[in-house]
C-alpha cells in the first residue's frame, strides 16, 4: 500500500467540501462548455476528460456485446428473428 494518497483521493468523506455539487445535489449542471476546449489553449486539468478515445470505446462495447451474444445465445436469437419479422413486416407495408 502507498503511503501517499492521490491528490484525488479523499481518506475522509468529511474532507470533500460540503458546498461542492453533486449529480444527486440540485446546483449540479452538466452543460456544453463541461466538453469544450478552453479558448485560450491551457488545459484546466492535467488529464484528459475522458479515459477511453472512441475508437477505444467503441471497442470495448463491441467486445461486451460479443461477450453477452456468447453467454446467451437464445436472447440473440430471439431479437434476430424479432427483427426479421418488423423488417418483413415494414417492407410489406411500403
């Protein structure tokens, strides 16, 4: 074990600061700007916003989603013919 937290890490839920908003708390607004660049060009956090590129998650959801076509094959099934039968069903009706 490290003997030196993370400047992210709080050892005590006391030490968070009780005005700090949270997504259970009503001050909390998730708006386009949260997203976005800073204009002039200086990052306001070390790290990137989001841990994983696209293409990157985009891969593991694919992986997810083979992982649970594998586990149940019968639910995958079933939406395969669900979905035949609306694709019949809507090519016959236009």
């Amino acid at each position: 074990m490290c003997s030196q937290a993370s400047p992210g890490y709080y050892t005590y839920s006391s030490e968070i600061l009780p005005a700090t908003p949270t997504p259970h708390s009503s001050d909390y607004v998730v708006d386009e700007s949260d997203y976005l660049t800073p204009a002039n060009g200086t990052p306001e956090h070390l790290g990137p916003k989001f841990s994983n590129s696209y293409i990157g998650e985009t891969w593991i959801l694919m992986r997810r989603n083979f992982i649970n076509i594998r586990r149940t094959p019968e639910l995958f099934l079933s939406r395969l013919m669900v979905l035949t039968f609306m694709g019949i069903m809507m090519a016959t009706m236009f």
